[in-house]
C-alpha cells in the first residue's frame, strides 16, 4: 500500500506532465480500438452460423446488386434439390455499390418468410404493422440511429418512399443497418426490371446437405437457362462482394498496433525526461534505503499507472463512440458493423499496461544505476 501512494504521489505531483501522457495514451488506445472495431465487426460478419449453412445465388459475372437480374421462377427449381429446405427471393437496391461508410441498403423479402430467414427482434411495434402494408419497411436500430428515423416516419431514397412501421435488433450486427421491405414494393421500382426478377435467392440449406456439392449443382442446372448463376455459401459471397476491402481492413489492424508502438515511444521518450529532472529526488530515497531493484518497480510502476488510465479513457472513448454514433462500412450492398466487444476492449488496456510497463524499463534502469552522489552533487 505505501508503494502504491508513492506512485501515486509520483504521478499526481507533475500534473500538466502526466496528463499529457495520460492523452497521449488515450488517443493510442482509442485508434486501436476503432481500427480493432472494424475487424471485429468482418469477422462477426464472416462468423455468424448462418454463413457456412447457406447459399446466396447471383446472377453469373455480375458484382454490383443492380446489375445482378434472375427470374424469380428459379425458386420453384431450387426448392426440389434434395438439401434445400427454401429458397428465398430478395431484390436489393442500393444507393451506392462503392466502397462508403454511409450507404443505404434495402432489402426487399416475402414479408412472411422474413422471420424464418431473419434472427430480428422488434424494438417498437408488431410485425402485423411491417406484413399488412406494401409499402412498410422495418430497420435495423443502427441506421434508425443514424438516420434519426423513428417509427411512423416516412424515408424516400430514389424513387422508393416507405413508412417504418418497425426498429429492430438483431444479434447481428450488420442487419442493423438494413431496410427490409415488401419484395413486390421493390420489384415495381423504376430501377429494376419488374415484377418477376430478383436480385438474388438465399438457399436455406437442411443439417444433411453439402453446401460446396450443392453450389456446384445450382450453377450446373442453371448453365443452359434463362440466365446463368453464380452460387456460393453466404460467408464466401459477403467476402467476394467486399472485395479488396477486407484486406485493407486486415491490414488496418497493423496500424492499430502501431498505434500501441507510438505509445511505447511516447512513455519511453517523456520517462525518460523525467527521470532527469528527478534524479536528485531519487538519490534521496536511495540514501534513505531504498534499493536499486525498489527504485526500478516504482519508475515501471509509474509507467503503467499512467497506461492503464491513458488506456482505459481511450477505450470509454471509442466505445461510447461506437455505441452511440453506430458506425458501418459497406461495399456492393454488404455492411460491416463496428463492434466494440468487450474482448477488444481488455485487449485494447491489457496492450496499454503492457507497452507502458515495457517502455518503463529503460528509464527505471537509468534510474536505478544512476549514482546517488553523483546527483546530489549536479
């Protein structure tokens, strides 16, 4: 306990010095844990169960929702392959295929069989409200959030115009930031073909099927069709559609750990101007007993009180960021979320403690060798 108000002393005695650390610190952590954010709402994405145990079948050579044009007939064909337990219409309209981290996404479904595809929770009213109007959409509570949309209001997005007629949550994160609509509402939208094409088809495949032998066989029955098809699970159709963007995602968490490096530099450089100012203060307690290897764990100490502060101010920061302000970034109609889970956030101080610590050891090796007489006599 005397150790820990000597270091508390220590820091608190320099106040301009430490908080300038403290914020320094703070603004490492908090750009890890944005940058953490976004990798850990992709991985969210590509991980939910529902990835690997579906298909999503796409017209073939096509990318941007727009383009993709099938008929709404290849349903029936899909129901009857041996493994599929439905197949599922959806017509998708987006105001913009590239690369954003504003994009509107609706998805237009069979309002009866929204529930069965959908893990979805309303927040405000009942799904009567969504099912009994064409025009009705219900939306994620992220981009309501966002949007300042509330329940009853009207949205017009190129030539749609719907009334929400629910919010709602859904475990995961990336729904939130739809708009799910009548599938028949979007097909009579001027900027699709009309009534009897969709977008695409979501294949809900049964606990026997073999979702790598089952693509293959969509693609093979379709060849000589109407128009060809390009089915894959859903996980490898999101991470196909974002395209490049996940690995500039992968490589941003590099610069999250540089973040943490800047930090280590930061303590070491700024510790180790303090312990040239102090080196009188700590020949003093070497004289009243305290030894070398004392000396040291207080200066690492010092060091990582400060971490562990600066870390968790960055990481309050960035979640009250994130929760508050619901930020996505979405590329051909496919959102990630940024997710502030709370295994990023103890990384995120765990990181902060240990660069701090780490960063320490130079300045508290300085100390502790340094001369007593030789301070006392500068």
């Amino acid at each position: 306990m005397d150790k820990l108000r000597l270091v508390l002393k220590a820091v608190v005695r320099r106040p301009l010095r430490s908080s300038l650390i403290v914020l320094g610190a703070a603004m490492s952590v908090f750009l890890f844990c944005v940058i953490g954010s976004i990798q850990a709402g992709l991985d969210s994405l590509l991980g939910q169960q529902e990835a690997d145990r579906r298909l999503v079948v796409f017209q073939e050579n096509k990318f941007c929702p727009a383009t993709s044009q099938l008929p709404e007939v290849y349903a029936d064909e899909l129901k009857k392959l041996s493994g599929v337990v439905d197949a599922v219409p959806i017509q998708v309209f987006t105001n913009n295929c590239r690369a954003s981290l504003d994009v509107v996404v609706f998805l237009g479904v069979p309002p009866e069989k929204l529930q069965t595809i959908r893990n979805l929770e309303l927040a405000q009213r009942n799904w009567s409200d969504f099912t009994g109007r064409s025009d009705a959409a219900v939306i994620g509570a992220n981009v309501a959030q966002r949007r300042g949309i509330s329940v009853g209001d009207t949205f017009s997005i190129g030539t749609y115009t719907v009334q929400i007629a629910g919010v709602f949550r859904s475990d995961n994160p990336a729904e939130e930031s739809y708009f799910y609509t009548h599938l028949d509402y979007l097909q009579y939208g001027s900027l699709t073909s009309g009534e009897g094409f969709v977008t695409q088809f979501e294949v809900l495949l049964d606990a026997s099927a073999d979702a790598l032998v089952l693509q293959e066989e969509i693609d093979a029955m379709f060849e000589s069709a109407q128009i060809a098809t390009d089915t894959r699970t859903k996980g490898a159709f999101q991470e196909k559609s974002l395209g490049d963007l996940t690995h500039v995602i992968k490589f941003s968490s590099v610069l999250g750990y540089a973040c943490v490096g800047l930090l280590f530099v930061l303590l070491t450089t700024t510790s180790l101007m303090g312990i040239q100012d102090r080196m009188k203060e700590l020949a003093v307690m070497k004289v009243l007993g305290f030894s070398r290897w004392a000396v040291f764990q207080n200066i690492i100490a010092e060091t990582a009180l400060v971490g562990f502060i600066g870390g968790t101010l960055g990481v309050l920061a960035a979640v009250l960021l994130i929760t508050f302000s619901p930020l996505s970034l979405s590329a051909e109609a496919v959102t990630i979320a940024f997710v502030a889970s709370w295994q990023l956030s103890l990384k995120a101080v765990v990181l902060s403690v240990a660069g701090a610590g780490a960063a320490g050891i130079i300045p508290a090796w300085v100390a502790a060798h340094h001369s007593p007489l030789a301070a006392l006599q500068d």
